[in-house]
C-alpha cells in the first residue's frame, strides 16, 4: 500500500486501456500532435499500471523520439514521456538504463521547471524509489531525506505527497538497519497524517502498518500488536475484510500473535 498513492494524476480517459486506445488512434489521424502523443503516453503509461511492461517501453520509445523531434527535447511533455520510460526500465531491472535516464530526467526537470516545481519532485522521489529498488540504500536515503524534506517545505509536512516521501524515507532506513531511524520518522507521519487526511485514508492505514513492522524489529510486540491491529481494523472498515490489504494485515497479524506467543513459550520453559 505504501506507494500506491504516489504519481496519480487525474485523467479523465483512466481506467479504460478500450478508451485509451481509442483516443490514440483518433487524434493520430491527424497527425503527430501534442493531443496524439500524450493519447499515445497515456496508453503506455496504462499498459506500465497493468505491469506490461515490455508493451510499454516499445510504445514509450516511439512516444518519446516523436516529442523529441516534434516537442523537443526540453518540453515538460517530452520530459514526462521521458520519466515514465525511464521507471518502466526500472520496472524491468533494467538499472543502468533506467537509474541514467531517470537522473538526466530530474536534472533537465529542474532547468526548465525550477528545483522545486512539484513535477521535479516527483521525478526526484521516483529516482529515490528506483535507488532503493536497486538495492543502492545510501544513494536511496540521501534523496529520500531530500525529497521530503523539499516537499515538506513546498507543499507542507502534512501534504500527501510529503507523506508518501516520509514513507519511502523509513522503508528506505528499515533496509538499512536503522529500525529506530524508521520508527522516528514513521511516528511522527502518523500524527500529521492523522491530522491531514484522518485515520480513515490509505495513507494512514500504510504508515500505521509500517509503524507497526518497526516496532515489531525493535521487539516492542505490544505497541506493534496494538498499531497492527487498528490498521487492519482501519483497512478492512475503507476497503472491506475481503479486499487482499486486510487479508494481509489480519495475517501479519496472526503472525505477530504467533511469534509472542512463541517468544512467551520459549521464557516459561
């Protein structure tokens, strides 16, 4: 659940690849325009969201050398197209390709947009996620801190968008070992997610959860237990006790029961 939020746009063709498709035949007929490649980049940003991700880098390749030659090289259109291929490579453990033409993405962002424009941050926490993917922590941590830091300031500790780089932020320090550094951060996004989407919100369900894992690693079984257990409760009361999120933390839940349980056995015998 934990990046589920991150990098939705509102689009009014989401949903339908039918649709979609459509469009990207009907604004092709008349030739390469801006209304036909972002139809096209839509399509292949719909084939990354269904994880066909070979169906994407063919169609974003031809995206892109189209905004290169018809937008340039430098239009926050072509920049976009750039940075959705750039993650599919990613996507595919395609690293070196993918991390390369991700840090160029940021960096051009930032000459045309400014260092602060919300899409440069997207692109940045995107490189901070693809770092992380890679297994390359301390480059994933550095711009993790950075990032949140940025949108913490433009946008306001609370904003989502500060909250989902918080997140990445902790997971990024949990890999690293620092479970304590995670717990830091975690805890207090939990407060200003409380405060800024409510309890009731996705978001707030990922933090609790992950809050939940920290304290586990840090054998606080009682606070993890009690944080897991409002999280699964919260998710099942959003998305419905069948919904594969609640399944998953009623099991880590059970598991967590199972494991103190054990570690209770283990300290009487």
């Amino acid at each position: 659940m934990a990046q589920r939020r991150d990098e939705k746009r509102s689009d009014p063709l989401a949903g339908s690849l039918f649709l979609l498709q459509s469009a990207m035949l009907d604004r092709g007929r008349v030739g390469i325009s801006r209304g036909a490649l972002d139809a096209s980049n839509a399509v292949g940003a719909a084939y990354w969201r269904s994880g066909r991700f070979a169906e994407a880098v063919e169609l974003l390749e031809r995206v892109l050398a189209d905004c290169r030659a018809v937008l340039g090289p430098r239009d926050p259109d072509t920049l976009v197209v750039e940075g959705n291929l750039a993650v599919t490579h990613i996507c595919l453990e395609r690293f070196e390709v993918g991390l390369d033409m991700l840090a160029a993405n940021v960096e051009a962002r930032a000459a045309v947009l400014g260092d602060s424009h919300p899409h440069t941050l997207v692109a940045r926490h995107a490189l901070a996620t693809a770092y992380h993917t890679a297994d390359l922590l301390p480059e994933a941590l550095a711009l993790f801190a950075g990032v949140a830091a940025q949108r913490a300031r433009t946008l306001g500790p609370a904003h989502p968008d500060a909250l989902v780089s918080r997140i990445g932020l902790a997971l990024a320090r949990i890999d690293s070992g620092d479970d304590a550094g995670a717990v830091a951060v975690l805890g207090a996004a939990l407060q200003d997610a409380e405060q800024s989407v409510g309890p009731l919100d996705e978001l707030t369900v990922t933090i609790r959860s992950n809050l939940a894992h920290g304290h586990a690693a840090l054998g606080r079984p009682d606070l993890a237990r009690a944080e897991l257990e409002r999280a699964a409760t919260d998710c099942q009361t959003l998305l419905g006790e069948n919904h594969p999120d609640t399944i998953a933390l009623r099991a880590d839940l059970a598991l967590l029961s199972r494991e103190s349980l054990g570690s209770l056995e283990t300290s009487d015998s």
